[in-house]
C-alpha cells in the first residue's frame, strides 16, 4: 500500500515535468514562428527595397516632368529674346542642367553645390539683383557672370539657350524690370 502509494506519487511528479517539458517546447516553437512569419521587424529587406522604390517612383516622375521640355524645339525661334512658353519651357531644362545645383530645383538659392559659397548663390525668386531684373540685364548677367563672386560667365551656352534662361528666370522671379521689347531687339542683334 506504501509502495503504491510512493508509485502514484512519484508518476505525478513526472506527468508534471513531462507537460512543462512539452509547454516550454510548444511556447519555443510559437515563439519561433512569431519571429520567423509575424514579427515585422525581422525582415530586414522590406524598409529598404520600399524605400528604393519609392526613389525610383520619383526619379521616373521627374524625368517624365522634364521629358516635354526636352522636346520643345527652339531652334526656329527668330527673335528669342521675346518671351513664350516654348522658351520657358526649354529655359527650365537648360536651367535644370547649369544652373540647379547652385541656385535650386526652383530658384530658391539652395542648390547643394552653393553650400558654404560666399556670397551664396541668389535667391532668383526673391530677385534684389547686382545687375538688374531686365532681360537686357539679365541677358548681361549670363554673358560676364558676377566679379567677386562665383557666379560664372555662361557664354559657351547657345544665344537661344541663354535668353530662354532669362525668360525663365522672369517667368519665376517677383522681381522683374520690364523694358521696351524694341530695345531689348536692338541689344540682342549686337550682344555675343
Ligand atoms: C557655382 C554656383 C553657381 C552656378 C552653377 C550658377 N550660379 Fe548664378 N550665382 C551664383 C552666385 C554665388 C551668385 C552671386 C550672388 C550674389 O552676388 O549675391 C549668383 C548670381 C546669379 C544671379 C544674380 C545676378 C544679379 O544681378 O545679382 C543670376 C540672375 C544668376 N546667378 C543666374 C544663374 C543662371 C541662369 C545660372 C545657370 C546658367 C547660374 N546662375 C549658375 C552661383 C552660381
């Protein structure tokens, strides 16, 4: 009777062993397939590659933004120093090119490559000009550049392109000096 009793006790004893045995086994196997299929954080890949294609979404954007400038054709335009919306247009894209990283996808002054330039790069829609906001004036601006600073001569670039910029920059700017499209016809015919 002692014996049995020893028995059933000690088999108690094991059947509770056995089950937190079995417990601990399945919570480590739930756990594992939480980690594994569930938790968020584990896979690594995901953040970056939404990230990236988030990049790509946008550079497909810009590029079909600019893709209509490129292909306005200027190159039958007679009197280019009065403004249209091909000019701007094609202005925007060769200011994309030369001018952006110093003054700004929009013109705000802070292209990266102006960072720490003294003078910095103008605000081209704030305007407060050395030379003046007039197309003659800007015209000038493009063919000499600005002494004392590093806002450089862009006379390698086609007339067309230089007015176009000029048109461009008039087109964004709220600080614009009209002048007579007579004398500004008169200036170009001379101007390199
Ligand atoms: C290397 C950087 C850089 C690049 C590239 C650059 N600029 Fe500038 N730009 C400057 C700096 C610096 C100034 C001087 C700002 C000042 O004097 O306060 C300036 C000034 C100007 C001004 C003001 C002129 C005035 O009368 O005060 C105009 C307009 C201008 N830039 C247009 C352009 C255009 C258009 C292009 C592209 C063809 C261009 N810039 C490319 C740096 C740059």
């Amino acid at each position: 009777m002692s014996n049995d009793d020893h028995n059933q006790s000690e088999d108690t004893y094991n059947k509770g062993g056995f089950y937190a045995f079995l417990f601990s086994m399945g919570f480590s196997l739930l756990f594992f397939v939480y980690i594994a299929f569930v938790h968020p954080g584990v896979d690594l890949k995901e953040i970056p590659e939404s990230e990236m294609q988030a990049e790509q979404t946008l550079a497909e954007g810009g590029e079909a933004e600019a893709e209509p400038a490129k292909k306005v054709d200027v190159s039958n335009v007679k009197e280019p120093w009065l403004t249209s919306e091909d000019l701007v247009a094609h202005g925007a894209t060769v200011y994309k090119t030369n001018c952006a990283i110093c003054h700004g996808d929009k013109g705000l002054g802070d292209g990266m490559a102006g960072k720490g330039l003294n003078p910095p790069p103008r605000n081209l829609v704030e305007g407060g000009w050395k030379n003046g906001g007039s197309r003659i004036a800007l015209y000038e601006t493009l063919q000499k550049g600005l002494e004392g600073t590093s806002m450089a001569a862009f006379g390698h670039l086609p007339k067309v392109d230089r007015w176009a910029l000029v048109h461009w920059i008039q087109s964004v700017s709220k600080d614009v000096t009209p002048d007579e499209d007579s004398k500004v016809a008169a200036f170009a015919k001379g101007a390199e």
